[in-house]
C-alpha cells in the first residue's frame, strides 16, 4: 500500500529550509520525498496543498504509561499531533509492580480488572495487546522500583534491598526499558540517598540506558539539585536528561540566570543532554505534596490514616497555614468525590472562604474526601523565565501529563491543559520568540529523536518510519484551558503513526499503528 501526500510544505524535522515536496510513503516507512510530480502514482493520494508535513510530534515528558492500556486511541495527544511519548517519568512507572508498589490512584481506580501484570515485559504484553495509537519509549521510575523492595517507609534502604532494586532494575533493561527516571520530591523516593540513585544510575548506564530526573528541588536549592544531577553524571558517566526545568516559587526567579548558565555549561561539555519543558506557568501534581514531609510519609493511605485522627488533622492544618504558602497560587484540579468535583478549577483561597475555614482546612477537607487522591495546579512560575527557558536549543517539549480523553473514564477527570495543549503552546511560543518555523518543529522532532536515540523517526526522509502529520499551521492552536481543559488542538488535519493513518478530518479511524519502541 502505497499513499502520496501530494504538494504540501515540507518542514522535515532537521531544522533545514521548507520545500514544496510530495512524500511518498509505502508500507511503514517513507519511501521517498521529492519535487511534486516526480514520485509517481500511489495508491492513495492525499492533496496536502497549501498544507504543511511534518515529522510527528514527540512528547519528551509523558505519564501516559497506564493510559494506554484504557483509552489506546490516545485522544488527548493525537490530536496535538504526538505520534510518541516518553514514558514512565518522575519517578513513577507503571512497572515493574512488586511487593508494596502501587499505582498512583488514577491509575489503579480506573484500570480495574485491566490491571493484570507485574513486570516490564507483562505490561508490554499487554500494551501490545491494546495497539495504542502512539508510539511509547517506556522508562522505570525509582519510586516504582523503591516501593517494590523497600515499600514507603522514610529510610534508607538495606545493602540487601539496594541489591535487589539492581536486580530489578536490569531485569526491567533486559525487558526494554530505555533507563532510569527519578522523582526526588516524591514519596518514597525523596528518602533515598545520593548513594543509591548512583548505584542504580551505573546499572543503568552499563545497560546502555538513559537518565532523566525531577530533581531533589526545583526551587530553593535548585542550584544545589543540578550539582547533584552532574555528579552521578560523573560518577557513572550515564546520558542525562533534567526534567521540566523550572525555577518554582517567586523568591527563586531570580536564579533562572545562573541555573541556564549552569545546565548550558554542562551540555556544552557533553555531561548533560539537556531538558524539557511544558510552556505554561502552573506545574500539575498531586494537592497532598502540600503536606508537611511527615504527614505525607506512607502516601495516600498513610495520609488518609492520619486526616481521619482529629488531633492529626489539626497539627497537619495548623502547619499548612503557618507554611507561609500562598493559597490563591494553588488550584484544584481533578476529584474523586461527588462531594468535591465543584472545586475543580478554584483556588484554595477562594475555596477556604466558601467554606469559612482557613485554608489549611480546606486542604485538609477536600483530600479527606477523595481519599487523598486530589490533583492540583500550582501556579509558582515566572512568564518572563518561561521564554528564557524556550529560548535555549536544548530544551524540547514535555507535556508532563498523561493522555486524556473528553469522553469515558478519563473524561470525568479534570486535567492540567497540557494534556491537550502542549504541541501548540510550544510552537506557538517559539515562534513569538523569533525562533524559526524549521528550528521550533526540528526541537519538536528530529531533536528529541537524536537525543535518545529514536532509530529512523523525527525526520521527514526517505528509509524513516512515517509518523508525520498534515497541518493547517496557521489554524493550529489550542482551546484547552485550566477552566474547561477537555478541548482538543485545532488545525491537526491528518495523523499517521507507522504508516497508518489514525487520525484524519477530525476523526479516529480506529485504526493503530503505535509500538514499544526499544533502545538501540
């Protein structure tokens, strides 16, 4: 089978000039791209005038692990035009699931009975399984790893427990992981020391894998949190990656100078890859890492343990309003209960008046009855230091959120607008600051593929597997908003995942295409 994307614009992913070209793709892959009229008949013809073709998108920074199982349409990312996302992040996989590991609630509430295995190679299976629309590179998170042998106690682990982890974490290499990520604000996680992500860095970069990690802070030390990150680069000498750069809270802005000269510094000298980041000023994560270090020990459950002891839930409210925190900065996103879905999208502050009580209160309250499984959007980033971040070549884009869909299970959640609106903010950005179209769709694409590595994809080339995309540009935007946030990208007219066309004319065609990519 053979389509033409007929006379369409050509931006090719490598950062090279636009061209007015036909792509011809037989099979899976692109077979050739060149003049229009010269590449002959195909059995499909697909008129891509006064369009432009591009590689399909890349979500450098994904949590979609799960997701794909129960919604493999992958809706949420499709119609922004990613075609492969990069899984497994902050610390959280979806395996492997052994001994105390949970699932993040989302997850394991809405996968029910899907939710059938427990190593790497059982979950790909089972992916396989659902052929999910997009492509998925699979990371194993250290808090994943860390609950399975250690369980959520705040220590350290036993020289007998850091030797299991390894040995988990090879098996999952051996299984096709492509490396390690680390979550080190994040249960349990944040309890481990320098020593044993090292430990587990060396495996992994013995294996051949990758780094990625949401560092020890990305605020008051974050100077100190990237040192960290160079020196397991020096001491294992793994390939690594800084997750959604940011400088959080207003007193830290200020360092947004020194910590790009610090990270451009290292990429410069090869010991870092670079970053990524989702271009908004709200990072999304669960509402409980309010919590004071000991309140959250343990996790959902332990904290819910601990809201439903009056005396508890009073030293926990008198430290979250003594915090210092600014509650009009901190939104609520999703809910569980019927009790709590109107506060999706309202600020503490504003709740805590409704309610009459004081803010830590009103935390306290809507966690108790969500059973601690509330979403938040903290809104502690600078506009200006966004656009100095974007503005560095080596940062690519990252949603940091999983796919969604407005409909089903999925659709009752109310999410970051990251999740549908990365791709577009991202471009929309570049471009408003100055950067190329050629060079925005290159970070979009070709650079993230290179970066890890991503045989034949990124490029719109002949021999390249045909993930592309036919957009109307000027009309692609998004609609997503921290209000009304399920609302699909704009102007995406045609998806084509390994050759197979899975999104087109606003429309699933049902057809999937996606796969487990593995490392070279």
């Amino acid at each position: 089978m053979t389509t033409l994307l007929s006379g369409g614009t050509v931006i090719d992913g490598s950062g090279n000039p636009a061209s007015l070209s036909d792509v011809l793709v037989e099979g899976e892959r692109i077979l050739d791209v060149g003049a229009p009229g010269t590449l002959g008949e195909a059995d499909q013809v697909i008129d891509a005038a006064g369009k432009v073709v591009t590689p399909g998108f890349i979500d450098f920074h994904s949590h979609s692990d799960a997701y794909l199982v129960l919604e493999p349409d992958a809706p949420s990312k499709i119609t922004q035009g990613i075609t492969t996302e990069v899984n497994g992040q902050c610390g959280g996989s979806v395996a492997p699931r052994y001994g105390e590991a949970r699932l993040s609630s989302d997850w394991a509430s809405l996968l029910g009975d899907k939710l059938t295995w427990r190593s790497l190679g059982e979950y790909r299976t089972v992916l396989e399984a659902a052929r999910p629309a997009v492509n998925t590179v699979q990371f194993v998170g250290h808090n994943t790893l860390r609950s399975s042998v250690v369980g959520y106690a705040g220590r350290l682990a036993t020289p007998d427990e850091l030797k299991r982890m390894e040995n988990l974490l090879a098996h999952s290499l051996d299984e096709g992981a492509f490396g390690l990520t680390t979550g080190l604000i994040y249960q349990p996680g944040k309890y481990s020391d320098f020593e044993e992500v090292k430990r587990l860095a060396a495996v992994t970069a013995k294996q051949g894998g990758f780094y990625a990690t949401h560092m020890r802070s990305e605020g008051d030390k974050i100077l100190e949190a990237i040192d960290e990150v160079l020196a397991l680069v020096e001491a294992t000498q793994i390939r690594a990656e800084i997750s959604h750069l940011k400088t959080s809270g207003k007193r830290n802005w200020h360092k947004i100078d020194a910590v790009l000269d610090k990270i451009q510094g290292a990429v410069d000298a090869g010991k870092l890859l670079g970053s990524d980041r989702y271009p908004f000023t709200a990072a999304g994560t669960d509402l409980d890492v309010v919590f004071p270090d000991w309140a959250g020990e343990g996790a959902a459950k332990a904290e819910c343990v601990r809201l439903a002891d009056p005396a508890t839930r009073a030293r926990i409210v008198s430290e979250l309003d003594a915090s210092g925190r600014d509650w009009s900065l901190v939104m609520v996103g999703g809910t569980w209960s019927k009790d709590t879905k109107r506060f999706s999208g309202r600020t503490i502050d504003k709740i805590a008046a409704e309610l009459g009580v004081t803010p830590g209160a009103a935390v306290c309250q809507i966690l108790a009855l969500d059973e601690c499984r509330t979403g938040g959007f903290f809104f502690g980033m600078s506009e200006d230091n966004l656009d100095k971040i974007l503005l560095r070549p080596w940062i690519v884009p990252g949603s940091d959120a999983s796919l969604r869909a407005p409909w089903g299970p999925l659709g009752a959640d109310h999410p970051h607008p990251r999740a549908y609106a990365t791709m577009p903010e991202f471009l929309r950005r570049l471009l408003k600051l100055g950067v190329s179209r050629e060079d925005a769709i290159a970070r979009m694409t070709g650079i993230p593929a290179r970066r890890f590595g991503l045989k034949a994809r990124g490029l719109v080339a002949p021999g390249y597997m045909a993930d592309l995309l036919l957009l109307d540009f000027d009309n692609f935007r998004s609609a997503s908003t921290y209000h009304d946030p399920h609302r699909f990208t704009t102007g995406v007219e045609l998806v084509m995942v390994n050759g197979t066309i899975t999104y087109q004319g606003g429309k699933f065609t049902g057809r999937r295409n996606g796969r487990f990519l593995e490392r070279d």
